[in-house]
C-alpha cells in the first residue's frame, strides 16, 4: 500500500491520495483564523485521520456482518475519542475509545459478536495500533446501551 502527499499551500496543508484516487487534505491544527473569519485550518490533522481509520475501519467491518446476517441498519453513526499522553514532545494516544450507534431491525447478540469480531479480528488499523494503544468500544442500540 502507498499514499502520496503534495504540499497545496505556503504552510502545512497537503493533499494525500492514495490507489484509489480519493483526495483527502490534511493541515496542521492551528487556532490563527483566516481573513473572513473562517476557523484557520482546511483538513484534518493526522491524528484525527487516526481516529478516523479506527473508525472507518471498523464501521465497515460492522456493518458487512451485520449485513450477511441480514440485519436490517437504518442508521449508524460512531463516535472516536483519542485520549492523549505526552511523550517527550509528541503526544500520542495512549487509549482510544469508540461508540457505535445502531437503530434499526438488529438483534442485540450479533451486535455485540459484530463489534467484537471487528475490533478483535478484522480490523488491521486497530489491530496494527493494539501493542501500543488501549482500544475500548461500546454499543447503543436503538437508544439502549448494551
């Protein structure tokens, strides 16, 4: 697998793309607004495109079995949050964890055995941040957390 960046501005901001041709910007976070008011940043920052990959990851991991056990989805919506430790001077994640809500005809079980297989089996984005990062999950379902 390979991305490729190329830088779009005077500052930090690049465009990243990988086999699939999909542009993603990435920029430094930063609190300098523009001239019109506008927040100063036009992407995301890598570790919020970290946060991002767990989730897309397991999403998509989610929602095919729940899919071949033909559960049927009306929403899903997930929630990543990254909790951070500072490490002389980076700032990693030391824990990660992840809500995913359900609505829909879904049987709690498979749910559950859904999110489970994703985190602890399919997931390579998770699966490749395990040995240095804490990753939790939890479910609500149609309202009820489970």
């Amino acid at each position: 697998m390979k991305v490729s960046l190329n830088r779009i501005n005077d500052n930090y901001l690049f465009e990243a793309k990988g086999a699939s041709g999909v542009s993603v910007l990435i920029d430094n976070k930063t609190d300098e607004p523009l001239p019109n008011g506008q927040a100063g940043s036009k992407g995301a920052s890598p570790m919020e495109l970290l946060l991002m990959g767990v989730g897309g990851c397991s999403a998509i991991d989610v929602v095919s079995i729940l899919k071949k056990q033909r559960q049927e989805i009306t929403s899903y919506k997930m929630e990543v949050e990254g909790k951070r430790k500072e490490v002389r001077d980076a700032k990693p994640f030391e824990a990660i964890h992840v809500t995913i809500y359900l609505e829909g005809k879904i049987d709690e079980a498979k749910a559950i055995r859904a999110a489970q297989l994703s985190f602890e089996k399919y997931c390579s984005v998770s699966i490749t941040l395990e040995a240095s990062v804490k990753i939790t999950y939890g479910i609500v379902l149609n309202g009820k957390k489970i």
